[in-house]
C-alpha cells in the first residue's frame, strides 16, 4: 500500500493515520485481547476516561473474536443504560 497511486500509506502504524484524520483514536493491543474479555473491557473502559471516541483492536489469533465481541457488546449496553 506503500505506493498506492490514489491513498498511499506511508505509516504501517493505524492509530496514527486514523489521528491524522479524526481527534482521538485509541489501541487495545493483543496483549490485552489475549488477556480476555475483561481485560479488554478494561482498556476500552481507560479509553472512554481519556475521552478517546474510537480504538483499534489488534487481533492476532483465531480465538480472539468471540471475547473482542463480548466485551464490545457489554460496553455498548453499559454505554445505552447510562452506566459507562
């Protein structure tokens, strides 16, 4: 994607290619996915404290969807009840 003719991208890093378009952007990284489900809601928990609207998650084994899912739908609820 280096030398893409149209959207060339220079910086493998996402989180800041997303920053340079949008305000806040957040990681939570595949030590944290490994780590599991709270884990994860853990890290998008500091990120909403730090007033980061929008985060990457790094995903790099076939296990990890099922608890990357869960604790995006339990912020998600936490976030429609008001709780978050």
């Amino acid at each position: 994607m280096r030398k893409h003719p149209l959207t060339p991208m220079t910086d493998a890093k996402l989180v800041r290619a997303l920053q340079a378009q949008m305000q806040r952007v957040g990681l939570v990284d595949h030590c944290t996915v490994a780590a599991g489900e709270a884990a994860i809601r853990a890290r998008i928990a500091e990120l909403q404290a730090d007033g980061v609207g929008m985060a990457i998650v790094d995903d790099v084994s076939h296990e990890a969807p099922l608890p990357i899912l869960l604790a995006c739908i339990f912020v998600e609820s936490e976030v429609r009840h008001g709780t978050a």
